[in-house]
C-alpha cells in the first residue's frame, strides 16, 4: 500500500510541474508575440529564429534527460546487483 501511495504521489507531482511548465511556457509565449509585434527588425525573421532556438534546446535537453535517465538505470542496477 504504501509503494502505491509512493507512485501515486509522484505521478501527481509530475502533472503538476508539467501543468506548471505549460503554463510558463504560453506566458512566454504571449510575451515573445508582443516582442516580435512592437520591433520592426523582428517582425521579419525573429520568429522563425525564436522557434528554431526553442526547438534546438528542447531536443537538446530532451537528449541530456535521456542520457542521464540510462545512467541512472546502470546506477540502479548496479547497486541491485551489488
């Protein structure tokens, strides 16, 4: 019972962060449109620039999580098998 209350909470955590990430995400989102709608040099270019960078450091973390994700599996089953 108590492993279940363990997942349970972890899982609503990770809603919740990610919730709170969407949200972070669209403010930003909405402040980067006014940006690109007020400056005249941006207006051409600088959203294709910022949607090129965004999706650059997502895939970039994306990789960095799932590399440390397999390190912390052969960590795990290090010690298990210790």
């Amino acid at each position: 019972m108590s492993n279940l209350i363990a997942d349970t909470t972890q899982t609503t955590l990770q809603f919740i962060l990610g919730a709170l990430a969407l949200v972070v995400a669209l403010a930003w989102n909405e402040a980067f449109k006014l940006w690109f709608e007020n400056d005249k040099s941006l207006q051409q270019n600088g959203p294709w620039v910022y949607a090129l960078s965004v999706t650059g450091i997502a895939v970039g973390v994306g990789i960095a999580l799932s590399h440390a994700q397999a390190r912390l599996a052969k960590m795990g089953a290090k010690v298990i098998i210790k």
